[in-house]
C-alpha cells in the first residue's frame, strides 16, 4: 500500500488519540471505588440480615417482656387479695388463717421467682436493642459511605465521558484527510492487535512490538520510497517512518 509520508505519521497522532481514547474507557470500566464499593456493598447485606434478625429478638423479647410484667402483676394482685383477707379479719378457723398465710409465703417467692425472671428478659432485651441500634448506625455510616463513592465515580465518569468526547472530536479532525485505505488498514490492525494499528520505527526498533529490526531489514526499508506503507515483519502493525528511526 501506498500513503504519503506525511499521511503515515498523522497516523501517529489519530493513534495517540485511539489508545487515550481506549485508556479512559478502561478508567471508566475499573474505577477506583470499584473494590470499596464491593466490599460495602458485602458489608450492607451482611448488617442487613443481622439488623432483621436483632430486629425479630428485639419484638419477641418486647413480647417476653410484656408476659413477664403480667405474670408478675397477677401474682402480685392475687397476693394483694390474700392479705386483704388476712387483714379483713374474717377468717377466724385457725386451718383456714394457716393456710392462707403459706399461701401468702408461697406467693411472695412466686413474685420473687418471676421478678428475676422479668429482670433477665430485660437484660436480655436492653442487650439485644442496643445491638440493634448498633447495627443500623453502622449500616447508615456503610450506606453513606457507599452514597459518598457512588457520587464521586458519577462525577468521575462526566468527566470522563467529557474527555472521551473531545479526544472523538480531535479524532474526526485528523481522519478527516487521511486516505480512506490507511485509515481502513489502520483500524483493521488495531482492532486485531490489542489496539495498536500503527507503530513508529524508533531507533531500529517497533515500538508496537519491540522487535530489533536487524541491518538486512533495515536496508530493505531504507531502500523504500518514502510513500510505501511499512509493515512490522514480526506483529504486522503498519511502521511509520520518521528522523529518529534510525535509517
Ligand atoms: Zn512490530
């Protein structure tokens, strides 16, 4: 193929542009809040299922308690019964007055039963409420956190799709007389070869590959007319001739 000279190194600059062009794209795709987004977002769930669990403790405790409060008040409101009687003086059997005062005992550690039993629950409930408040605290600090990066990676992307839109613009401009062949080679290699279509020959060496191009091969180009399109022997990427070539 054959291009101008000065056609083959514009093709320098639309490849500059290209590989700016595929760098913010891979920016956009990998952005650096990536992998604390991830693991928040492993962190949110996990409180989250914790949350609900402490959540149903937290109301069958509030339903422990309640019983254990009413436990306690039955109790206390049978034994309140039994000393009216006591005191009513009514009761006048001794079997009778014996018996209601073992009751009254018997019902003074009831209460004192139950009350330990309404204390633990208490305990048990207070515990797992402060675990409770604990857990969505820290799952507002995660999801705040989460809000934070995903503003900033908004932000960032704006930005990026600015550049991206300017680098497509400048882009545009240079294609815009370049022979439609080149620039159709051009894109068939970069598409093939990692993004990368045209390399500039710099000091004896592809900078698309880095091969070492030895004197044989460099005579042979050399002997070129400058407006033959040259291709790397060893990745086929179109070389582009310049001063610091080395010919
Ligand atoms: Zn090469």
């Amino acid at each position: 193929m054959k291009a101008d000279p000065f056609a083959q190194l514009k093709l320098l600059d639309v490849q500059e542009l290209d590989s700016g062009h595929d760098a913010l794209r891979h920016q956009a795709r990998n952005p650096p809040e990536g992998p604390e987004l991830a693991a928040l977002k492993a962190q949110r769930d996990e409180l989250d299922g914790r949350a609900q669990d402490l959540r149903l403790a937290v109301d069958d405790l509030t339903r422990e308690q309640r019983k254990a409060d009413a436990d306690v008040e039955q109790v206390k409101a049978r034994r309140v019964r039994d000393q009216q009687r006591l005191d009513g003086g009514t009761i006048t059997n001794p079997k009778d007055l014996e018996h209601l005062q073992h009751e009254l005992l018997a019902l003074d550690k009831r209460v004192s039963d139950l009350e330990d039993v309404e204390l633990e629950v208490m305990e048990r409930l207070e515990q797992a409420q402060a675990d409770l408040d604990a857990a969505r605290a820290e799952l507002e600090r995660v999801e705040q956190r989460a809000a934070e990066l995903d503003a900033a990676r908004a932000e960032r992307l704006t930005d990026l799709r600015a550049q991206a839109a300017k680098l497509k613009e400048k882009r545009a401009q240079v294609v815009a007389d370049l022979p439609a062949d080149l620039l159709a080679l051009y894109d068939k290699l970069r598409e093939q070869k990692d993004g990368v279509g045209a390399a500039l020959l710099r000091q004896r060496r592809c900078s698309g590959c880095s091969l070492q191009l030895d004197n044989r091969d460099l005579g042979q180009i050399k002997a070129l007319p400058s407006n033959e399109v040259v291709r790397c022997e060893e990745c086929g990427r179109i070389l582009v001739r310049t001063g610091e070539s080395g010919l």
